[in-house]
C-alpha cells in the first residue's frame, strides 16, 4: 500500500502546477503540505514548518509514509486549485520571491520568502484586499537607521505618504521638520542582509546634486521590513499606471525597484596605473558602477557611467603595457572615453563575472533618458560638499 501512494503521489506531480513549488517556483518539488494540498521545494518547507502544525503540516514524498485519505486530498487538491484560493488578490507591485532569486552572483533573500509564505496561508493577505495595508498609500514607523557618521544604528520615525510623492524620517518624533525627505519617484529600495548584518536589511538609494545617497536601514520584524519595501514599490506602480495608461502590468512591474547586477571587492589602481592597488567594493546599479571604501558608506568614493560601447566603452582582459599587475591578482581593464579604471580580482572566476556583467552593460544601445543621467552624474565625490564648493565660487 505504501508503495502504491508513493506511486500516487509522484504521478500527481505530472499535473499542471504540480511539477514546480508552490510558493518559490522551484522544479521537482520532494515535499508536500498535506492539509494545504500543495507541493513545495526543500527552501519552503523549513518556512511552511515554521507556521506551526496548526496551519501547515508537510511530509516528503518519498521518505514518509502517506495514508490514502492524505494522497487522495492532494489529488484533490493541488498547485493551481491552492493558488486560486490563497493567491486570489495578490497585488501587480507585490514581490513574489523565486528561486532563482539568487543566482547570478545574488543573494537570498530570506525574509521575502518566508513573508511572502506567511501572507499566504498564516495571514490571509491574498484572500482580503483589506489586509494589504501596504497599499493604502502612506506608512508611518520606526526603523533602525544607520548613522551617516558614527556608524551606529539609530531608532528613527520614517513617513511614506504616496500623494506628497514623499519618503522622509525624523531624528526625533516631536521633531517639526523632518532630517531628509526624498521624493519616492527617485529612490530605489533593495534587500541587503549580509551587507547589514541583520535578515530584516534594507538599502535605499537616491542621486542628489548628481551622486548616489545610501541610506541603511532594518526592522526587528520581518513582516514590517517587507511591507515597507512593498510600499515602495506600490507607490511607483501607481505613479507609473498615470504615467503610462496603457501599459501592461508585467512591464510596469520591471520598474518599480531594481536589484544590483553585481557587488563584491575588487582592487583598484589609480588613474595613472602607478598607484598602490586599493580594496574597494564595487556595485553595479544598472549602468553605474560604483564603488566605496567600505559597502556601507553613504555615498560611493566614485562612480562611472557605463555607455554603448560605439562610443568608446569596453572591457579587456590584462592591463595595458607599462601598467604594473597586482601580485597575485587577475587583473582587467574598464576603458571609458575619459578614462581607463586599472582593476584586479582575487580570482579568475570573480575576474570573468565582472567582465562578463560589464560587457553586457557595455554592449546596450544608449537610450536618450540614460543619456541626461550620465551628463549629471559627478564621477568623484568632492571632498566637502557640493553646495559649500557652490557657495564658495559664487562669493
């Protein structure tokens, strides 16, 4: 009998919806939830064990034993009858976690998953608009935010309102005037765990007088740091959406927040190429490539503008003749029409991706809005701030 539901319960997989996981997408699932009559990957079910027996209560398919009652509910049951069921509003602008979320050089990002898992079958989200809170426009609460120069994490109040196209934060909550208020149409907002050091991370990154701003920051609640990030997100969709009427859901979706294409250390070497080679953390942002002192500084020590590569951009293996090499390193070249930035990994594997990212970055045709980005962009953060440089020219 135990092998016939075994049997059973492998032929259930061939159904449509079946063959993947529930809940991440992930191929050949091995695991089930028995009450919830879905089929889910070995990520998912640590998080589906998680919620408690009382809502999910998960075997493998192929090391425990199934009665017939069991096979017979997922028979019944399934992927796409779940998803009908517990998926039913899921907003456009909702980031649903995949499991290819990290590869690429990425990160998981496990907070997204496991709140993606709760809003389905712990909370009910998706079966009442009324609990997706995120979408009500504005959000108000505290989180803990990075210091700018002490480095130390401090409890701030921050305020999202979606008609003042606002997202500012408050020293203090008595406070009348808020430290910083960014417009929500420019800022970006990516998950940065290990960067931070905490599951519930959060970069947000806005360009003022021409440079990238770097705020950090986290909640003590997973649900919260989601919801925050989803909020975000809700108010450019629904920017967007008047922007362009007649655009489809899934195109708008790919503009609401955008992950780095890569980050990690290199070495650098300075303009002239006869400069000691200095560790620097490098990101690529879509076409910026930035790079800091230490991955959570404010603002980067550089930025370089990545064009089309008809107009004199390129990567090249090696540094040009009379250019030292790094000892030990695996070195490469970005040549820019302004200038060639002399690099090195640690590793021919690290050396080939980040050819390989900035090639692909390279070889796009300049679109005309990239372009205005580029004539603002200030290549070298000054080491005093724009304005009081301004101030001085003027006086």
């Amino acid at each position: 009998m135990a092998e016939l539901n075994m049997k059973a319960l492998l032929d259930l997989l061939k159904r449509p919806g079946n063959h993947v996981c529930a809940d991440c997408g992930a191929p050949e699932p091995e695991w089930a939830s028995y009450n919830l009559g879905v089929f889910i990957c070995l990520e998912c079910v640590g998080i589906h064990r998680m919620l408690g027996t009382h809502i999910s209560k998960v075997k493998s398919l192929q090391l425990d034993n199934w009665n017939e009652d069991q096979v017979e509910f997922m028979a019944a049951s399934g992927n796409l009858s779940a998803k009908e069921k517990y998926e039913q509003y899921v907003p456009p602008c909702y980031r649903r976690p995949s499991y290819n979320d990290a590869q690429g050089g990425k990160k998981k990002i496990h907070v997204l998953r496991e709140q993606w898992i709760r809003a389905k079958y712990e909370r009910q989200e998706f079966m009442d608009i009324d609990k997706q809170t995120y979408l009500h426009g504005r959000k108000e609460g505290f989180l803990w935010k990075r210091g700018k120069e002490d480095s130390k994490f401090q409890s701030r109040l921050f305020i999202l309102d979606e008609e003042e196209n606002v997202l500012k934060y408050f020293v203090k909550p008595e406070a009348k005037e808020p430290k910083a208020s960014l417009r929500l149409s420019e800022i970006n907002a990516t998950f940065c765990p290990e960067k931070i050091g905490n599951p519930n991370g959060l970069q947000i990154s806005y360009v003022k007088d021409g440079t990238t701003r770097n705020l950090y920051v986290y909640s003590d609640d997973g649900q919260d740091i989601v919801d925050w990030y989803n909020a975000i997100r809700s108010a450019s969709y629904n920017r967007l959406k008047i922007a362009y009427p007649g655009a489809n859901d899934a195109d708008l979706v790919e503009l609401l927040t955008r992950e780095y294409v890569k980050e990690g250390y290199l070495y650098k070497s300075g303009p002239k190429g006869k400069e000691a080679y200095r560790q620097r953390w490098f990101t690529l942002d879509d076409r910026r490539l930035m790079y800091y002192t230490d991955p959570l500084d404010a603002h980067p020590k550089g930025e370089v503008f990545l064009g089309y590569k008809n107009d004199g951009y390129t990567v090249r293996e090696g540094l040009p003749a009379g250019i030292p090499k790094m000892n030990g390193g695996c070195s490469f070249t970005l040549v820019t029409p302004n200038r060639e930035y002399y690099l090195s990994a640690t590793s021919e594997e690290d050396q080939q991706s980040w050819m390989e990212v900035l090639k692909k970055t390279t070889d796009r045709v300049l679109y005309p809005q990239e372009q205005s980005a580029a004539a603002k962009l200030v290549h070298k953060r000054p080491s005093k701030p724009l304005s009081s440089i301004k101030e001085k020219i003027t006086s």
